[in-house]
C-alpha cells in the first residue's frame, strides 16, 4: 500500500500550474479496479502549498536516512516554476543533483505557459535543455494551441517537432484536435480528433482520421449512449477497414435508483461471425444506506463464461469515511473467496486520515503486515507520512520509510488564472473514485483523458460532488469547471 512519493510530488506540483495540452490518442487498455472512496491523503489545507518533501529510510529498522527530496518553487503568483528530485550524500552530508536528474522549468504570461524539461549534467555542473512545450489560452482559458520542441545540442537552438491546434463550441466543448509533425521545413497534419455533443453537452461521437498525404482518413471512432441523468450507459468503439465501420470494444455501465453507478463491462472484441461481443472482464458496486460503495466485485471472461477475480467489502462510520477494507482473490480450484486481506483506517477530528494498517489472514487468524500513519499541522497540511513493516519473529513494528513535507501557509488564499483555493478534490491521486468540493453552485464540470475525450461531464447543482471514473485507464485526467459567469477553473487528476 505505499504510495509512490513521486507520484505524489507531481500530483501535488500540478495543483497550481497550468492545465497540459492532451497529446495524442493513447490505445485503448482495461481500467483498473477500484476501491471504495478513501480518505484525503493530500494536503488538506486550501491555503498551504509543498515546498519540499523529504523522503528516508530506514536500513536497521529503527534509524532513518535521507534518501531523496523532492523540490517544489513558486512566483510571486504561487505558481510553481521549478520541480525536480535531489538524492542525498550520506558521505558529504549534502543534498545533489544525480547526472540525468530531471527537472521542470515553468513560465506563464497572461495567455501563455511555457513548459522546459531539463536534465542535470554533471560534467558541466549545469541543467541541460531536453525538450520545451509553449502552451496558448483562449479568454476563458481554453488551450488553444501546444507547439513542442527538441533541444538540438549541436547547434544550441530548439527545433520544431510537434504540435496541437484546439476548437472548442459555445459552451466550451472540445470540438478537434489537430495534430501536426515538422518535416524540417514545413508543418505536415498527421491526426484529427473529433467531438460531437448532445443539447446536455454530454460526447455523442469520438472520431480518429489519419493524414494520408492529401486528405483525412477515417481510422477509429467511438459511440456513446446516456440515460435521462446524463450518466453514460454505453460506449462503442469502431474501427474503419477502408469500406464500413467494425465493432472493436464495447463498454456498458448500468446505475441504482439513487444514481450510483452500479456495474461497468468490458468487452474487449467483436465476434463477427455470430455477431456478438466478446466479454474481457466486468466489476460491479453495491451500496449502504448512505450510497458508500459496500461491496465490489470484479471478473474475467475466460473460456466463454463470466468468473470471479476480485472481492472487497467496505464499511465506514458515522461521517462516511471508509474504516475498514477487506480484499478477497478468487480461488479457482474450489471455486471460493480466499485469501483475504484487511485494511483498517483511522481519522483525526477533521475526518483527515491518520493511520491504515493492513493485516492477512492465515486460515485461523489475522496477522500484522504494514502500517502507515500521517501527521498534520495546525493549517491542516500534511507534516510527514510513516511506513512500518511487522516483524513476526519480534512481534514489533520494524520502520521502513518516513517521508516529511515542508510547506507554506499564507495568510490569503492561493489562487491564480485557473485555479481557485475553494476547490478541493480528494483523494488526488485517486484509484477512480474522488470527491470534490468547494464547487459552484451552478455551472458544469468536464473531464477529459490525455487525448482530449470527454470522459465525465455534469452540470452543477450542489458544492459537493463524487466522481466514478472506474472506467478508464490510469493516467493523467484534466478537469474544466465553469461557473457559469465566465470564469473557469481548470487543473489535474491522476488515476492511479
């Protein structure tokens, strides 16, 4: 269960920063399973940011060591300008930079971001440029164009490479992205991204084409279906063999009356013979009296039927906040849940998450496994996270890591162009399953993936909001809120 802290770093350094352009389409790969909704494990103060995060470890299982610290540093704006990673010299007693160590160069003017990513020589003693993307926003910062360039060395000079024109409608949907390569002397189109979208602004059709040389080709396109919520039931996916569109992948989601989303397949080919889906794997949810996620199971397809994989059962307490996990495997050889594993959490008394720990079951009994706990500030911040390992033989909790995070907490909110400090988004990352708040009243939410696609929209009528985003893969997401006055916030979301 330990988070990886760059992970977290980047996460958290993405807070304040421009929202990225969406690269190119990215293969379609199955979604992870998700767990129930867990506790906030970020920073839970609207008005600190993360200047710098220390991680040790422990090589006797009592003393701890520097390993790595992860650097965060802001304008006068608080937008971050610089992120990279230095390693710990336990000979010297100093922090350094590694040779290749990595490092990201912000800048921002009132429509413009510029991203550098630069690599540490040790040779020179300096950071080297690697490669560079200028971003550019509409008035209601939109990104509306993302040009990337590579560092030629020789010849100190950056050299064009890639870049990305977008389109948006009246109410701020992403019509097409248009992708185009540098030949060396001219700009050549290579893929076109299409959106189309119902009156409740919800993705009715996704549409790939290819550049042949003269003219776009049709490649790939995507159908989705919606239900009188607006909540998505189905999602097709199409591939075009030169004459008609074949069935490819087929996703459906079906929900309770109280609007959960209650189960999710995945049907990984088209059977063109019979005409009928090939299933791959498919989870479903089941609820408590507060719409908590109380039951997950997921299952594969193998050899033409439906078997189970995956089992965790939830409960939580009076403030809805998860307080034990237990996992099961599937066992294939009699056909019965085994194996389980249990998680327990515990919160402080702004329902912030102090500890989890996890334990196995050994056929008769539960045995300690790992242990986390979390330490917090008078602003709410996170000050450091633990992680023990129990040593069966000492029957002791032995330490494993400690990572400390150093902030700054003003006396006015942190907010800029794109990002107001009302908004909290919990967990971020997040296995699928987060919570936001602080949201207007009235307005709309979207989020896509890298490559532009809507994957969740709703229209706003409350500050709080959850979001089940089980369905897709893990990576990077982009969220855009408006508020209905013109204004629009937008920012990141990681799905572990």
């Amino acid at each position: 269960m330990k988070k990886s802290l760059l992970t977290f770093f980047l996460a958290t350094a993405s807070l304040h920063c421009f929202a990225q352009p969406f690269p190119k389409k990215q293969s379609t790969i199955k979604p992870p399973p998700s767990n129930a909704r867990i506790a906030a494990v970020q920073d839970a103060s609207a008005d600190c940011r993360t200047d710098s995060t220390i991680e040790y470890i422990s090589l006797d299982g009592s003393n701890y060591l520097p390993q790595q610290k992860y650097i965060t540093k802001y304008d006068a704006n608080n937008r971050p300008i610089f992120n990279s990673i230095m390693s710990w010299d336990n000979t010297n007693m100093v922090w350094y930079y590694p040779n290749n160590t990595q490092a990201a160069i912000h800048s921002y003017t009132t429509n413009t971001a510029t991203y550098i990513s630069k690599k540490w020589s040790t040779a020179n003693n300096d950071w080297v440029n690697i490669y560079q993307d200028n971003t550019t926003f509409d008035a209601n910062r939109h990104i509306i164009a993302e040009q990337s360039q590579l560092w030629d060395a020789t010849n100190n000079v950056w050299k064009d490479d890639v870049k990305y024109a977008y389109l948006y409608d009246a109410n701020g949907n992403l019509l097409s992205q248009t992708d185009k390569t540098w030949n060396g002397s001219a700009w050549i189109n290579n893929v076109r991204y299409t959106h189309t979208y119902d009156v409740n602004n919800n993705e009715l059709t996704y549409l790939i084409e290819n550049w042949n040389g003269t003219a776009w080709e049709n490649s790939q396109r995507e159908i989705n279906t919606y239900n009188t919520n607006n909540d998505q039931l189905t999602n097709t996916g199409q591939n075009w063999d030169g004459a008609t569109w074949v069935n490819n992948t087929r996703s459906v989601w079906t929900y309770d009356v109280n609007n959960n989303f209650t189960s999710y397949e995945y049907d990984g080919g088209w059977n063109a013979t019979n005409n009928s889906w090939i299933g791959d794997f498919n989870y479903s949810y089941t609820y408590d009296v507060n719409n908590n996620p109380a039951t997950y199971i997921s299952q594969n397809w193998i050899s033409g039927g439906w078997q189970n994989a995956n089992k965790n059962i939830f409960t939580y307490d009076a403030n809805n906040l998860k307080t034990e996990e237990t996992d099961y495997l599937w066992n294939t050889s009699n056909n019965t849940w085994d194996t389980p594993i249990k998680y327990e959490y515990t919160y402080n008394a702004n329902n912030l998450e102090l500890s989890y720990t996890s334990t196995d079951w050994d056929g008769s009994n539960w045995i300690n496994d790992e242990h986390m706990v979390r330490t917090y500030g008078s602003n709410n911040e996170l000050l450091s996270i633990e992680y023990t390992k129990w040593n069966a033989s000492s029957s002791t909790w032995v330490k494993e890591q400690e990572n400390t995070f150093v902030h700054t907490c003003l006396t006015t909110a942190i907010q800029d162009a794109i990002h107001t400090s009302s908004l909290e988004i919990f967990p971020n990352p997040t296995n699928g399953q987060f919570s936001l708040s602080g949201l207007p009243e009235s307005g709309s939410l979207v989020i896509y993936n890298y490559s532009g696609k809507v994957v969740y929209q709703t229209n706003l009528n409350a500050t709080d909001l959850k979001v089940d985003l089980t369905g897709q893969s893990k990576g990077m997401y982009f969220y855009k809120i408006n508020n209905g006055a013109e204004k629009t916030i937008q920012g990141k979301i990681v799905v572990e």
